[in-house]
C-alpha cells in the first residue's frame, strides 16, 4: 500500500515538475504513472551504480555530482518514451531536483512514527 500511494505521490509529483519547469512535460495520467514507475526503478538499480563509479568525482565536489547522476537518469527516462519528455540539461537537473525534494518530504511524511515520540 505504502509503494502504491508513493507511486501516485510521485506522478502527481511529475506533473508539478512538468507544470513548473519548462522543456519537461507529462502526456498524461497514465504516462506519469508509467514513467514515475520507471523511475523508480532506474534510480533504484542505476543510481547505486553510477555514484559508486563516479566515486571520484563525488569525493571532489563533495558529493555535488549526484544532481548531474539525477539529471541524466531524468533525461534518460524522458527520453524512453513513456510519458515524460524532457528537452535540455537544464530542464533535466530543475525536473530532478524538483522531483528529488517531493519525494523527500514524501518518504519522511509516509515513514512510521517510532513509539514514544
């Protein structure tokens, strides 16, 4: 249940990114499911990877270059056809970041109260 609401959260999520951030749109209720979905899954598998390889990098910028690792896996889910276009770096690392911060709050907001708090 909690997956399925986060899912929701997150292409509603998508939407306000497409709404806010010019060169990022949604093509539709479906398409932002479909493509929240895949994100999901690409941050999940991918992301891992590329910040242990970029290891590097991610010690010199002090961990900055995870908004370029976020922007390109956001470019390239828009860029599968799924319901998310993206068209421009820029649009990419906003998008990302943008969708990035709901899904904090999201995550904080959906995580279980620990007794005695």
């Amino acid at each position: 249940m909690n997956l399925l609401l986060r899912l929701i959260i997150n292409a509603a999520a998508l939407y306000l990114v497409a709404y806010l951030v010019p060169g990022v749109g949604v093509s539709g209720p479906v398409g932002a499911l479909v493509a929240a979905l895949v994100l999901g899954i690409v941050n999940a598998i991918l992301r891992p990877i590329l910040i242990i390889l970029s290891l590097p990098l991610e010690i010199v910028t002090l961990g900055l270059f995870t908004f370029v690792i976020n922007a390109a896996l956001f470019w390239f889910v828009g860029h599968l056809g799924l319901g998310l276009t993206v068209i421009g770096v820029w649009p990419a690392l906003w998008g990302s970041l943008i969708l990035s911060i709901v899904s904090f709050i999201v995550s904080r907001a959906l995580a279980p109260v620990p007794p005695g708090r």
